[in-house]
C-alpha cells in the first residue's frame, strides 16, 4: 500500500533538520552524569559532522539556524577547537 510518503526524502529532511541544531546537540554531553571529556563532545562533533555530510548530499533545503556559510564555518572552527584541546590533553596527561 502506497501512501504517497517517500521515506528516503523524509529521512533525509530529518537529517537536515538535526543538523540545524549542531550548536545546542553538540552541549548535550554538558548534562551526561559522568563528567563530561573532550573525547565525548569529539565524538558527538564527528558524528554531527557525518549526519552533515549525509544531508549535505541529498541537496534537499533543510531548516536553517544559522545562516550559510557561517554556519558551516562556526562547525569546521568548533571541530578543530575540539581536536586541538584533546591534543592538549592528551600531551598533559
């Protein structure tokens, strides 16, 4: 039975729409129990970053918090933040 719904657009609209919201998912692992790490919040960056990428591919028009192209650039900055304090972490442990 057909029900006029594409689930691989719709997937993809879900996607993109998660993607919008980067800024405040990427602080969720502030309310984790544990303490949060570097290596948590990287995590969660790399699979933002992934979620990007897949959404970015379907060239459908998503949601939009903050405008392009600042919005993918405060993502790069915010990813290389994050790679550059596990460095140093790492070297002061």
């Amino acid at each position: 039975m057909n029900l006029g719904i594409n689930t691989g657009v719709t997937f993809a609209w879900a996607l993109t729409t998660l993607f919008a919201f980067w800024p405040l998912i990427l602080l969720a692992p502030i309310g984790w129990r544990r303490s949060p790490t570097i290596v948590g919040f990287l995590a969660l960056w790399g699979f933002l970053a992934l979620i990007g990428l897949i959404a970015r591919s379907t060239g459908l028009p998503g949601i939009h918090v903050i405008p392009e192209p600042l919005n993918t650039v405060l993502f790069l900055v915010a990813g290389a933040v994050l790679l550059l304090l596990a460095i140093l972490s790492r070297r002061r442990s």
